[in-house]
C-alpha cells in the first residue's frame, strides 16, 4: 500500500516539466553602420508623389545630411544632423540625435525641409 502511495505521489512529477525560460536579447546590436563624427555626409534622393483633387505631380528631390557638431541638449550629449535640399536650399531640418548601443535617439528637431514638396 505505501509503495501504491509513492507512486501515485510520484506520478504527477512525471507529467510536469521544467521549461528553462527563453530570452531574445541580442548579444551584440549593429549601431556602427551608421558612422556617427563630424563631418560625416550622406547624400541621398527621395522620389515624393503629391495628389490633390486627382492631379498627380511627381518630384524628385536630392538631400544631403551633415553631422555639424556635438552639442548638449537638457544634460545630454548630442550630435546636430542637418538635412538640406539640394533642388531648394531655403528648406532644410537639424534634428539633435544620441547614439547608445540600444539605438539613435532624436532628442530635439527644427526646420522646413519637408514643407519643399509643396511648391
């Protein structure tokens, strides 16, 4: 009877399982692809459709993007990003972005680069 008694306690350790707990956190993220110094530039062209009342205009525009300096935004160190158009220099953006190895922050932005669409 005891040993009935073992097994039937026994039993139940049979059907359960210990599952080790998973995590999906990447050892190594890739932050280096985009090379964060100044006076680093990227050039690049942006294809923008534009439809009002069934007219479809379609502009082509080049920008570049400059790392201008280092800066300090509320305690924090930041780099100044500045987008100009090529085709319209009057419009341009600088956006303050922090590289950690978790992500590029933006942490401040001005400008008028994309009001150049609408002519």
């Amino acid at each position: 009877m005891k040993k009935l008694l073992l097994i039937l306690l026994c039993l139940p350790l049979l059907f359960t399982t210990c599952k080790k707990e998973e995590t999906n956190t990447p050892t190594e993220l890739i932050i280096d692809s985009y090379p964060i110094s100044i006076g680093n530039e990227w050039r690049y062209k942006k294809s923008i459709t534009h439809i009002v009342n069934n007219d479809t205009s379609l502009f082509n525009e080049s920008r570049v993007v400059t790392i201008e300096k280092d800066s300090i935004i509320n305690g924090i160190d930041v780099m100044k990003y500045r987008t100009t158009s090529i085709e319209y220099p009057q419009f341009y953006s600088a956006s303050f972005k922090r590289q950690t190895s978790q992500g590029i922050y933006t942490h401040a932005y001005i400008g008028t680069l994309d009001a150049s669409i609408h002519k």
